[in-house]
C-alpha cells in the first residue's frame, strides 16, 4: 500500500524570538510525492524550497490573534522538468478558548504565486 500511495514531507527550521509577540523563522522543507492518481502524466513530484517567516501574536484571557507572513522559494521538480517558484503567504489565525481543551480556531491563508520561470 505504502510503495502505491508514497508522500513524505519534512520541514525545519531556526527561530528568533524577538520578544513575546513576534518571531522570525527561517529553514527548509523537502516533499516527495509519488503518482496516486493513476495518470500516465504525473510520475514523481519533489519539491524543494527555503522559507523566511515573521509571526505575530497576540492573546487576551479567552482568545488568541495570530499573523504569519512567510516568503519561499521552491524548486519543483517533475519527470525532467525542473522550476523555481517564489510565493508569499499570508495566513490569519483566531483561537477561541471555550472550556478546558477545548477550543475553537479559525483560520484563512493567502498565497501569491510569483513565477520566476
């Protein structure tokens, strides 16, 4: 099942907490994707790509505001055919604190693609 069905996706990175509400992050990410649709067109994916990101936090009793901006660079690589994608995300989080653990999050990320190639 797992030589049909193969993904893996790993990420790290290195960050500097500049003080209770903002950090910046920077590392990298490597995705390897194997054909689990069954089109002759798409063999192996693998994507890998370096990020830089500054996050924003703030937080009341009950609920927590968070921003994320995070620039990447990718190189994607499928069959032969190799390309540089640079993106930049924006992602809004709002946590609500309703009973113990329990919570309630909501979130929306934008991206925006900018094509290098």
């Amino acid at each position: 099942m797992f030589e049909k069905y193969e993904f893996a996706f790993v990420r790290t990175g290195l960050s500097y907490k500049i003080n209770n509400s903002s950090a910046l992050t920077a590392g990298v990410a490597y995705l390897s994707s194997k054909n689990y649709t069954g089109s002759e067109e798409f063999q192996n994916a693998t994507q890998f790509w370096v990020y830089e990101e500054y996050s924003l936090k703030s937080k009341s009793k009950r609920n927590k505001i968070s921003h994320r901006w995070r620039f990447e660079t990718r190189w994607k690589k499928n069959a032969n055919n190799v390309r540089v994608n640079n993106r930049l995300r924006y992602r809004f989080q709002f946590i609500r604190h309703l009973y113990k653990n329990v919570h309630f999050r909501k979130f929306n990320e934008f991206f925006i693609n900018i094509e290098t190639q």
